[in-house]
C-alpha cells in the first residue's frame, strides 16, 4: 500500500510539470524511481521507456510499466492515472481561461516563454537516455550518427530505428 502512495505521489507531481509532454519529464522520473525509490536500475528505466516507445499508444506507457515492476497491476494502473488524471483535470479547467484572455499581451508572454522551457525539458530528456545507454564507444558513436540523421536529413525514422536494430543485432555495435 506504500508503494501505491508513493507512485500516486511521484506521477502526480510529475504530471502537473510534463509541458511539452511526457518525454520533458523523463529526467525526474528517473531520477525518482531509480535514485530517490530505488526501484529500478537507470538500465531497467532506458529499457522499459524503449519498450513504451516501441508499443503502439501514448509514449508515456512507460509509467504504467514503472508501475506494474514496481506494484503490479495495481501499481500500472494507478501510475499511468495518476500521470494522466491531474495534467488532464488541470487542462480542462485551464481551457477556458485560456481561450478567453487568447488576445492579452500576458497570455501571449506566458505561451512564447513555455517554447523554450519545454525544448529544454525535452532536450533533457534524450540527454538522460543517451547517457543511460550509451555504455561503450559503439554505441556512443550509433547515438551521434542516429541523431544527425534525423536532425539533419528527410530519412524515415523507422529506418534508421530499423538498420540501428540491425546493427546491434549484428553484434557489430555493443
């Protein structure tokens, strides 16, 4: 039953804080469910967030499988709802405010200063899971080709998602 609070309590917080989405707070939590509850390895979180990436719906499944490893059943469902209920709560009573003041200079200040802030939370983010997993020369060097790729070309992702996997399949990068 502690454990439950603790993941009510954790993915709360975290969900009143994910501007720009779930990925702008993969910092903190990893840093919550591996350092602060020790629950699992920084290695258990990068493979479970690329498992949540991987599956078809919402990237932030990844709660939902902290929650499960940590509680169980009860322990996903009360972590992907408690990520999910207060940012939505929050939303729907924020709409309206929001729509309504859409022409005032501090509304307009507040949305062009969020840009910023959540680029950097998202940056942050990739920033945690390279250092996660980038654990030898190969890797590093996969990471940094991968991420020119899709910064600097038109390729389809899946693509070099799929010749990455190859890759590493091959024993080649490891």
């Amino acid at each position: 039953m502690r454990q439950l609070a603790a993941l009510a309590g954790i993915f709360a917080q975290l969900s009143l804080v994910a501007f720009g989405g779930g990925n702008s707070i993969l910092p903190e939590m990893q840093r919550q469910v591996v350092q602060v509850h020790p629950w699992i390895t920084a290695q258990d979180f990068a493979a479970l967030y690329a498992l949540a990436q991987a599956a078809p719906g919402p990237n932030m499944l990844v709660s939902a499988l902290i929650g499960l490893r940590v509680a169980g059943v009860p322990g996903a469902l009360v972590a992907l709802g408690s990520l999910c209920a207060p940012s939505s709560a929050l939303t729907f009573v924020c709409a309206g405010f929001w729509h309504r003041f859409h022409t005032r200079p501090w509304r307009i200040v507040v949305q062009r200063a969020l840009a910023p802030v959540t680029a950097g939370l998202v940056m942050a983010g990739a920033a945690l899971l390279v250092r996660t997993t980038g654990r030898s020369v190969g890797l590093d060097l996969l990471i940094l080709v991968a991420t020119a790729l899709f910064l600097l070309t038109r390729i389809h992702p899946l693509l070099v998602l799929a010749a990455a996997t190859a890759l590493g399949a091959s024993g080649l990068i490891g």
